[in-house]
C-alpha cells in the first residue's frame, strides 16, 4: 500500500517512535505518583518531552505544555477556557468539526466566519480585520486546511488580535511539525495540535501549547494539591487531569526529536514538493477539478481533487483497490467545503508525510493515466 493520507494520521513513523512506546509499557508507571524507579522515569521522560516541545514551538516554560488525548480535546479545552455562552467569536471558513461542533454547543453563541477564496491571504486579513470588534470574545483560526493545504495567514491575524485586544486560537492540527510556528512570536493565547500527524507520535496523544491557564475541561486527581477540592491553579497540573498516556508520551518525544533533526522546514519543503509532482502531473486532466497553486508560502503538502466522472468516495474505493491510500468525503471539514464550492460531494484529498517519496507520486499519476 502507498499511503497518502498523513492529514489523518501519518502512519509510518520513525522506528524509534515504536520502540519508545513498547519501552514505557516496559518500564514506566505513573509520572508524579511515587518515588520509585518506574514512577521516576516515568515523570523524567514528561518532562523531557515538555522541554522537547518547548524548543520546537518556541515556549519559554515548559510546564505551560499540556498533554491531551489529541487535538480535539485540546481545542476544547482552550473553547471551554475563552468561549462564554451568549459570546462572540469570529472563525475563518475553513475550521475543522474538532472547532465548529464545540463553538455550536455553547448556547447563544455568536459565531461570525469568515468566508474567503482559497488561497487569498490578503482577504482573508481584511474579513478578520472588518469581523474582529469589540465584544469578541475570541478569534479562531486554523494554521492550514485540512481538505486543501491552505496556509492561512496566521501572523497577520494573530497582529490584529493583539491590537484589539482579542485572545486568539490557533488549530495547528495540519501545520505542526512542518510549518514553522514561534509561540512566543505568535502571541495566541493557545495552540493546540495531534501527536499523531505531522509530530510522528502515536495516535491518541494531543497537545495544548498556553500563554496562561485557562479553565479545566476535566477535574480530578493530578498527583498535586491533593487535599484540595478544587483543580490546582497552576499549570500543567491544572489541566491534566487523571493518569497520564505515557506510552503515547513516549512515543511522541522520539517523534518530535525526529522532526527537530530532520527539520521543520525541510519536511515541509519536502510535503510541497511532493504535492507540486501530482498538481503538475494532472494539469489538463479533464478528468479531475484540482485545488492547487505552485506558491510555497500558500499551500503546504495536501492536495484537493474533484473527479468529474465519479464521486470522491467511488474513486477513492478504487484507488485502495489498486494499493493507494486516499480520503475522500467532507473531511470533518463542511465548513472549509461551503467556502470552497465543493459542497455538493466533497474531494479526494492527497496528503504526504516525510515518509512519502516522488517515485510513490509517480506510481499514482501512471495509475491514473491507466
């Protein structure tokens, strides 16, 4: 099988990723519930993996890292954190169900989206900058699409939030571990990502990056404050409650190690490259409707396609028939289809990791010339 679905989960992973994680079932307890050997290990390797993602995303303190079970949780924690009901906030068109469905739970909530053509930053500044008034609540804004690769012009939103004084939200779910991203730079209030995409960790792992502690989703036991009834006030601890997933955790530091030695920009580089073989490979295909352009800075390695002469779920069946990995659907993503025009049946989504390779492309393009 070729697998071209790494914006759901990237499924090879770096062979270290799967010994760490058969390593901490082996030797690891709980992190911060007892001085024994297993316990101690346990909690040094928390820890390492908050210091590993602290330098990659450029937090200064790494117990302002939060371990979740993945990205959705994260973005409802920081929704719960900010959000209230009867608020307001202002989202961009191409958010994920993992933000749309918490922001439709809260009752009375305003949510105000804005709606601009793919691959137009500079419109998508001006939608935010006519949106973003006072009384909202909060701005949020995912980093890259998820159905199209669209590199969302997050510096620039994340500036006017600051002017306005507006918290920010930042999905990095599709652009964590290949476009770069600066915490500290940024100035959002939370960022949240899966361990299980472009981080290389095992499914099941999630993080939430925080400026300040916010409220937490989940209460109960945090091996801190324990004669208290109330969640402790600092952070980590405040947000993570219960027994921590340290397989996942030891998964996820041998993956982001991965990602900070072969490099950010260098996997990225390689995702666009891979998607600009197929964009260019299908140029006067009638047969396909394809969501691309050759800027680098505008889309990253995640291509949309329409088939005129089937549905996407169809062709994507047929295609795992003939040994190649793809998604078709709506992606969790109704929103970012509304936006876009494809609505009516949803794409074929294309979408590499590191492990992905132009000869793999190519294998796919003969197929469909076949």
């Amino acid at each position: 099988m070729i697998y071209f679905d790494a914006a759901a989960t990237t499924f090879q992973k770096p062979p270290a990723v799967r010994r760490a994680v058969v390593r901490a079932m082996e030797t690891m307890s709980s992190p911060g519930r007892g001085n024994y050997q297993s316990a101690a290990l346990a909690a040094e390797t928390l820890y390492a993996c908050r210091e590993e993602i602290s330098a990659l995303f450029g937090l200064e303190d790494p117990e302002n890292v939060v371990f979740t079970s993945n990205a959705t949780h994260a973005l409802n924690i920081a929704i719960h954190s900010l959000v209230p009901p009867g608020g307001r906030v202002v989202i961009s068109g191409y958010e994920h169900n993992a933000v749309t469905r918490p922001l439709h739970a809260i009752p009375n909530l305003r949510i105000h989206v804005v709606n601009t053509p793919l691959f137009d930053q500079t419109a998508m500044v001006q939608g935010f900058r006519e949106l973003v008034t006072e009384g909202t609540d909060a701005v949020i804004c995912t980093h890259v699409s998820n159905v199209f690769g669209y590199i969302l012009p997050v510096s620039e939103i994340a500036r006017l939030c600051r002017e306005r004084g507006v918290p920010l939200i930042v999905d990095a779910s599709q652009s964590a571990g290949s476009v770069p991203i600066h915490m500290g730079e940024l100035g959002a209030d939370f960022v949240a990502m899966p361990g299980h995409k472009g981080l290389y960790g095992p499914q099941g792992t999630g993080i939430l990056l925080c400026a300040s502690a916010g409220k937490p989703l989940l209460c109960g036991g945090t091996g801190s404050n324990s004669k208290e009834q109330s969640m402790p006030d600092f952070l980590p601890d405040r947000m993570e409650a219960g027994t921590h997933n340290m397989p996942g955790v030891a998964g996820l530091l041998e993956g982001i190690r991965f990602v900070r030695r072969v490099g950010v920009e260098a996997i990225g580089h390689h995702g666009w490259q891979l998607k600009e073989q197929l964009r260019r490979g299908l140029a006067g295909d009638r047969r396909f409707r394809v969501f691309g352009t050759e800027e680098p800075h505008l889309q990253a390695g995640v291509l949309s396609l329409v088939p005129t002469e089937t549905d996407s779920e169809t062709f994507c069946q047929a295609m795992a028939e003939a040994g190649f990995a793809l998604r078709g659907g709506f992606h969790c993503a109704p929103y970012a289809h509304q936006t876009a025009g494809t609505f009516a049946g949803g794409t074929v989504r294309f979408s590499v990791s590191a492990f992905n390779t132009g000869g793999e492309v190519e294998s796919f393009l003969q197929r469909l010339r076949q």
